[in-house]
C-alpha cells in the first residue's frame, strides 16, 4: 500500500533543486568580470589594494593562529592545516612573505614577541576559548570578503568568494568539528 502524499502542498523550488542550481548561479556571475567602464589604471590600483588588503588580512589571521599553538600546543594538530589553508590564501593573494609555510611545533618567543602587542597576540586561557576567538576572527574575515565582492573585478572576485567560503567552513570546523 503507497504511502499517502503530503497533506501540504510543496510551493517554490525545492531544497535539492536549490543546492543543485546555486553553484552553477555563481559560477556564471563569477564569470562576467570585465571593464567596468572606468579608466583602466583606476580599475587595476584598486584591485591591487584590495589583493594587498586581503593577503595582509591573511597574513594577521596567521599570526593569530601561531599565537593560539604556541599558546595552547594541545590544539595544533586541530589548527595545523586550517593555518597552512590561511597561509596559501595569503599566498594567493601577493602575501605570504612574513606566514611561513608550517605551523611552529613547540612555543617560541619569536611567535609572541616578534611584533607589537595586539588583540591577535592575547590568547584565551582555555582551549575552547581559544578556538571560539579563532572562529570569530575567520567569521569577521569571511564576512568583509563576502561585502568586498561587489566592488572587485571577475578574477579578484572569484578569488574572494571562494577565501570567503573556505573562511566559512572554518568556522563551522573550529566551532562544530569537535573531531
């Protein structure tokens, strides 16, 4: 005997067909970069600061995540590869010159005294404190990348979109991922 359908009548797309079509949507807005009707110089000097912006942002998530290991080494093989993730978008932005490639293995001085004292360097006395301030730095990143998308050319764009998706799921993994 069948099942008897839902009393409710489905209106609007549904969910499956959504996540189906969503990534195809961006794909293609992605993909009309171009002339924006500007001079050329003006188009490219901003693209420029917003490329060096960006891995400069980067690069400050990383000294975040260094201070966070070499403050609570019990985490870093949890934070290893979300920073070597930060560390190759900073690289895909023009930075990467002051994020080395690996995260430091034991605490250093050269880690928390290497620059002037800032909120970055302060790091929380418990572990899930410490990621909790970790995941709020990548969910302000993530969000400013997002609303820095209407204003940057197809490639810049593309490249922002997705730092900002992977930024996201960060997030979700230094929040949720209790693996």
């Amino acid at each position: 005997m069948p099942f008897p359908s839902s009393p409710r009548a489905r209106s609007g797309p549904r969910r499956r067909s959504l996540l189906a079509v969503a990534p195809a949507a961006l794909a293609l807005t992605g993909c009309t970069g171009g002339d924006s009707g500007g001079p050329a110089g003006e188009d490219s000097s901003a693209a420029d600061r917003a490329r060096a912006r960006a891995a400069r942002d980067s690069e400050g998530l990383v000294e975040r995540y260094d201070a966070v290991i070499a403050a609570r080494p019990g985490l870093a093989g949890r934070l290893g590869p979300l920073r070597e993730e930060v560390v190759r978008h900073a690289r895909a932005f023009g930075g990467g010159r002051k994020a080395s490639p690996s995260a430091p293995s034991s605490p250093s001085p050269s880690v928390t005294s290497s620059a002037s004292p800032s909120p970055a360097a302060t790091v929380p006395g418990n572990d899930k404190e410490a990621l909790a301030g970790l995941a709020a730095a990548e969910r302000e990143l993530a969000d400013r990348r997002t609303k820095a998308l209407g204003g940057a050319p197809g490639e810049l764009a593309r490249l922002l979109a997705s730092v900002a998706a992977a930024g996201a799921a960060h997030v979700y993994l230094l929040t949720e991922g209790d693996a």
